[in-house]
C-alpha cells in the first residue's frame, strides 16, 4: 500500500477519533493530510470506504500485535492479560479506540470488533476451568462485561480510574 494511502488513512482514523465520522468531512481530512480531496476518492472511493477502511486495517494492526497473547499457557497469566487489553490497547491505538465507541452503531464496527474478540470467550472459559472456578462460562461472561465497560471508559477518558480498577479485578481472579 503507498505510503501516501497509509498516510490519509491515519490523519482520517485521527480525525474520525477526535470529531466523529459524521464532523470530519473529507475536506478536512484532505486538508489535514496535505492532499487534495480528489486523491481521498481516488484511494478509497467514499468517506464510507475510507472508514471501513481505517476500522479494518486498525484491527488487522491490533491483530498482529497481540497475536501472541492467544496462545499464553499458563491460565491465570491469561485472564489477566485478558484484563489489562482495554488499557493496553487503547495505550497503543488511542484514537482507533475512541473512533470504535463513536461507531457503536455502525453494524460494520461491531462485526470487526466481535470477529477480533471470537476466541476469548471460550479461552477465557478454558482458562477458568482450568483454575477450578466453579462456573467458568458465567465467570467468562461476567469478566467481559467488565473488561468492554472499562474499554469505553478508557477510549473516551470519562474516569481517570481505570488502572486501578484493572488491578482491583485483577486481585479478585487468582488460583482456587
């Protein structure tokens, strides 16, 4: 992918965070990127195109760099990193973050975010098993429940408690 395409898409995946999809008109984005509006269609078509764009390549990013926490052995070592995503995450890619809980109603957005989130429940289940939890699917489903509040909190800065309330949940799951 040209460099100039890569380079649009993050001052838009920056303005989209910022101002919302519907506030950052193209021209703003072209303006910000220091290119014309015409190259923004050219690379992606529509500002539609140019979001689904941003969300997906921002996932595949976070994908590829949390690959290796999937596959963590040892069961408590894996809910808590399970734990400390949302502030992992958001440390690293503040601005996707805040654009996914802008899109909560986009139906493209969820699809992306459930597809990256697929096989953490049933790791997570797995994991509680593991550790003689007495009802794993239900200590799965609760854990996140948490883990997606303190996501948005984190995304959108509403609490400046969220590492301490990782580490709260994180004192509260230990061995059985």
């Amino acid at each position: 992918m040209s460099t100039r395409k890569q380079h649009i898409a993050q001052v838009a995946l920056q303005l989209f965070g910022e101002k919302g999809f519907e506030n950052a008109s193209t021209q703003l984005i072209a303006k910000a990127a220091g290119v014309s509006e015409a190259l923004i269609f050219k690379h992606f078509g529509s500002k539609d195109q140019l979001l689904e764009f941003v969300v997906k390549n921002g996932y595949k990013r976070i994908i590829e760099d949390n690959r290796g926490g999937l596959n963590e052995p040892d069961p408590l070592t894996f809910i808590h990193s399970v734990i400390e995503l949302p502030y992992k995450l958001v440390k690293e890619e503040p601005f996707f973050w805040k654009l996914q809980y802008r899109l909560a109603d986009s139906d493209m957005a969820r699809r992306q975010h459930e597809r990256f989130m697929r096989p953490v429940p049933a790791l997570l289940r797995q994991a509680f098993e593991k550790l003689g939890y007495a009802e794993p699917e239900k200590e799965a489903k609760l854990l996140l429940i948490l883990v997606e509040a303190l996501w948005k909190i984190e995304a959108n800065k509403t609490d400046e408690n969220v590492r301490e309330m990782l580490d709260f949940i994180k004192q509260k799951y230990q061995v059985q």
